[in-house]
C-alpha cells in the first residue's frame, strides 16, 4: 500500500470512530454564516490542504511527507496548549504516546536480511 492509501483509510477509520462518540448537530440552528464559515473551513482546510500534501509527495519523498504528517497531531495539541489556553487532557497524552510510537516503529530498520546459504543448491530434477 502506498503512503496515500494508508493516510485515506486512517482518516475514514479515524472519522467513523469520532462519529461514534460525537452526535452530529442540528443543521436548522446554525445561522446562514455559520454554515459558510463550515463551508470555507471545509474547502480550505481539508480539500485544499490534501491536495497540496499529495501534490508535495511529487516534489519529496513519502516517508518524509508521512513522518512530518504524523507531527501534525502532537504540533496541535501543543499549540492549542501554548495559544488557545488549552489543559492536557490523559487522552491527548495517550494519543501523543501512540503518535510518537509510531513514528519510532516507522524508523527502525525495515531491511531485514535471510541468511544466505553457504553451498550452491544440490537440486536434482527427475528424469523424464
């Protein structure tokens, strides 16, 4: 499976648990500019900002691309921390732990060497 492929079906994996826990809100109560600032958010946010990652896995490798989009979750919490007054909930910490394990996993040497055999292959094919 390619970087893409992976990141796709962690988002939709990602998006159907969160949907599991988070009721989805009333439509009818929010305002006409609150539905464009969702819109905007939306456009900006999610499609144009995969389309810029993918068109970047162009100009650079993927496992740099994947090992700087796995930072994105730990940056966010700590900016939220840092400029949104946010508290470091056991959660969050959980899921820095997780992310920074990954990351660690991902870079561990991923060539892993057979033995190769001393002697030349003895094989004999029958007679036909």
């Amino acid at each position: 499976m390619a970087a893409v492929d992976i990141l796709g079906w962690a988002l939709v994996i990602g998006g159907v648990i969160a949907l599991i826990h988070t009721p989805l809100p009333n439509l009818v109560r929010f305002s006409k500019t609150q539905l464009l600032a969702v819109l905007i958010i939306v456009i900006l946010a999610t499609v144009v900002a995969y389309d810029l990652y993918l068109e970047s896995l162009k100009l650079i490798d993927g496992f740099l691309a994947t090992m700087t989009g796995l930072f994105e979750p730990i940056s966010s919490v700590l900016f939220g921390m840092l400029f949104l007054h946010q508290i470091l909930v056991p959660q969050a910490l959980v899921g820095i732990i997780l992310v920074v394990g990954a990351i660690m996993i991902l870079n561990l040497p991923h060539h892993i060497t057979a033995p190769v055999p001393s002697k030349p292959c003895q094989c004999t094919m029958p007679n036909q």
